[in-house]
C-alpha cells in the first residue's frame, strides 16, 4: 500500500512539475513574441496602373537605371478578397538594347480592346548620353508578358508623369503629360498612335491649370486616364520631399477627346470637376475598370515612398 500512494505522490509531483514548465515557457514564448518587430509586408510604388481584367491590373514601378537594377519593373496585382489585403507578383521582361532595362516608368496604358499595354518612360533619366524616353508595346498571355516593339516619345520631355490611350472611331489617340511641379500649369499632349510598326505622330497639346491645388511641391499632373467615352481623368499630387510625407492627392475629371470633321480634339472644361480630395497619400496612377454592366470604376494606385503603395476605389459620378 505504500508503494502504491508513494507512486501516485510521485506521478502528481511530475503533474505539477510538467504544468509550471508550460506556463513558463508559454509565458516565455509570448513575451518573446510581443517584444518581436513585426514587419508587414510592402506593396511596391503603383507609379502606373491599367486594368487587364476581372480584379487583376497592371502597374508598374518607377525603379531608376542603372542604380536601382535591382528592383521590379513591372507587376500584376489583384484586388482582394480577404483581410489577406492586395496581392501582386512581379513580372520579367525582355528589355531591349543598348539601353536595356527600363528607367523611371511612371506610366502605363491600356490598348482599347486588347490585352496590349503602353509602358512609358519618363524621360527624366539619361546614361551614356541617351534619354530614357522610350515606350514599350507589351502583350499579356497567360500572366506572362512579351516584348512587342519599342520607340521614344518624338520630343524631348522633362518628366512624364501620365499616359493613356483612347479610341475615337478608328483612330487610336495617345495622350500624355509631364508634371511640371512646382508650375501653375501644363500641357496635356496628344497625338495618333500606330501599332503597326509602333509609331507616335506629330503632338498637339492644350493646356491645363489645375483648380486651386498649386504650389512649390504639387505635381501637376501625376496620373492620367482615360474610359471608353472619351473623359480625360488626371491626378495632382503635393509631395513634401520627405519620403515620410506628408503626401495630399486631388483627382479631376477635365475634358473629353473629341473627333468632328475628321479632325481629333481635346476640349477641356471651363472648371476641372474635383471628384476627390486624398490626403496623406500621393496618387501617381489611375485606371479605369468597366463591370459587366457596363459601369465604370475608377481605382487609385499609389507611391508613397517609404510606406510602399496602395490602391483604392474612388467615387466618380456623372
């Protein structure tokens, strides 16, 4: 009988041994876990964004040649489903030589009706005495993307911020704009476009003033879209300098492309109309998705330097 009781004395002693040591260590393991940096995981700038299909767009990232080699060009990115959040993956492209991989690609258009895009860049970057002002006809087959042809902007730009493409009957119409920041004003570009051998024609241009959003720090354009009726949208952005911010963003519907007499024209409003006010983030891109309704949304990306970016749906009315 004795064995027996000093038995279970021993076995409720190993009891409490093995239930002090659990609580140690799980007291020790969440301490260790809430003094533990977390780090959540960045979405890269949306310098450029265009819709491709479904919840799935296109961006691309400003990375600069040859210092910032490293960083991804171009990706896809998806809506999300979940708490999950945005999701994205970058994609790699047969850059073409002698300047090879793109520099400063603040821009990306949609082809109407295909699954073929614009990349352009900003033309802000020069090596080996060469601009970076090219723009690359791209083709997405199954989340892969191929290299169709290449050519520069016809002039020399500063800073090209915005692009889009719209068609107007059987014309494609390529438009586009630097940001002139720190400027009251610039000119909104436009001009045919041929894919065929990939081919800008000659620009025209009108000029736009943003309305009461001016200053030593805003960019005056820093995104541009266009949907299928032709509505000129575009972003104006205030950026610090500090790649802490703070940031404030405004988007516009301006105009519309119009074509009367065989002839293609921008026709600005009298009053851009405001359509929202974005503050603490600074918005470089804009794409429009159409529903199978026929709706039109209008979603944001953006680059707001050390916080990474993000994209949201923005509220457009008639």
């Amino acid at each position: 009988m004795n064995y027996f009781l000093s038995k279970l004395y021993t076995l409720k002693l190993t009891a409490k041994i093995w239930l002090i040591v659990s609580l140690l260590w799980i007291s020790s393991s969440f301490n260790l876990y809430s003094q533990t940096i977390q780090t959540s995981p960045i979405l890269p700038d949306l310098s450029g964004l265009a819709w491709i299909d479904g919840d799935t767009f296109l961006a691309v990232h400003d990375a600069k040649n040859p210092i910032e080699n490293f960083k991804p060009r171009v990706s896809m990115i998806w809506l999300p489903d979940s708490l999950k959040g945005i999701t994205s993956i970058p994609l790699s492209l047969d850059w073409p030589l002698p300047l090879g991989l793109s520099s400063d690609l603040e821009s990306v258009a949609r082809i109407p009706g295909k699954q073929s895009f614009l990349l352009v860049e900003s033309g802000e970057g020069i090596y080996n005495g060469q601009q970076f002002r090219r723009v690359f006809l791209v083709e997405i087959r199954d989340q892969q993307l191929i290299m169709q042809s290449f050519t520069e902007l016809p002039v020399s730009v500063k800073n090209i911020e915005g692009s889009a493409v719209v068609q107007i009957g059987d014309r494609l119409i390529f438009i586009c704009a630097e940001r002139a920041e720190g400027l009251r004003e610039t000119n909104i570009l436009f001009a045919d476009l041929q894919l065929e051998p990939l081919k800008i024609g000659v620009f025209e241009y009108v000029n736009f003033k943003p309305d009461n959003f001016t200053g030593p720090k805003v960019r005056v354009v820093s995104a541009i879209e266009t949907d299928k009726n032709g509505q000129l949208y575009i972003a104006s952005a205030f950026d610090s300098g500090d790649d802490n911010g703070p940031f404030e963003s405004v988007i516009y519907r301006i105009g519309q492309v119009k074509h009367e007499n065989n002839k293609v024209s921008l026709i600005l409003f009298n009053k851009p109309q405001q359509l929202a006010t974005i503050t603490g983030f600074k918005v470089e891109s804009l794409a429009i998705r159409e529903l199978i309704s026929g709706k039109l949304e209008l979603f944001a990306g953006t680059d707001d330097e050390n916080y990474g970016g993000t994209l949201r749906l923005i509220s457009i009315k008639p």
